[in-house]
C-alpha cells in the first residue's frame, strides 16, 4: 500500500466513525432539541475539526518518498470532483426539506448549534465520500 491509500483509508475510518455519530446524535438520540446539549459540544467539534486538518497537513507532506504520481492525481482529482458533487446534493435535498411546510416545527424546534453541526455533518459527508472514492481506486488499482 503506498502512502495515499494508507491515508484514505485512516480517513474512511475515522470520518466515517465520527460523521456516523454525529449524524445519531443529530436525528437519533434523545435530546436533540436542547440548545445547551449543542453549544457544550460546539467547541470541542472545533478543536477536534482543526487538530484533523493540521493532522492530514502533517501525514501529507511532501518530505519523504515518492510524493505522488500521475495515477494517484488522477485519483484525487476524480474523488474531489465527486465530493464536491455530493456535498452539492445533500445541500440541495437539505434545502428542498427545509422548504416543505411539514418540516417547519421541526426546525423550529433546533438551536442554532444543531445547524452548525448539521453543516459540519454535511461537510464530513462530503470528505468521507472522497476518502471512500480515494480507497476504493487504489485499491482497484492494487489488485
């Protein structure tokens, strides 16, 4: 396995991991609607999010070894576009429920710092299908 694929496949893991519970804690788990719940978890989402983009920063530096070849930027290239094309989509539906007059108590009902994660959940979406898409091409490529 070269560096790349070591990589996405750390980040499935653990993208997967978190944006998994963040989602059950989003839709699932038993106070969703309490404000104080969400602005307790807000910082410490933040801390976690900037320690992970200076992580993959760190794992990525072109110091050692082969940075990349023409496959693997061929790779990340196509996983980009089609995280981008998800993220795209569940903005999109997000929006068009947001819209639909049965979802309005709903929202009401939502702090502020559950949109925030919310966002953030859509974001993780967005990285773990480009980790997924990165794993899945190397490891196509390795058989």
């Amino acid at each position: 396995m070269n560096k790349h694929e070591t990589y996405a496949w750390f980040r499935v893991v653990f993208i997967g991991t978190a944006c998994a519970w963040l989602c059950w804690r989003l839709f699932f788990a038993d106070a969703t609607g309490g404000a104080d719940i969400w602005d307790r978890n807000r910082e410490t989402m933040s801390i976690v999010s900037y320690a992970f983009v200076f992580a993959m920063a760190v794992f990525t530096r072109p110091g050692k070894g082969v940075v990349a070849d023409e496959r693997d930027r061929a790779i990340s290239a196509f996983a980009a576009k089609s995280a981008l094309v998800a993220l795209s989509l569940v903005v999109l539906v997000s929006a068009t429920i947001i819209g639909t007059e049965g979802h309005a108590d709903l929202l009401t009902a939502r702090s502020n710092g559950w949109f925030e994660h919310y966002l953030f959940a859509c974001v993780m979406f967005g990285w773990w299908v480009e980790s997924a898409i990165c794993v899945f091409h190397h490891w196509r490529d390795r058989r």
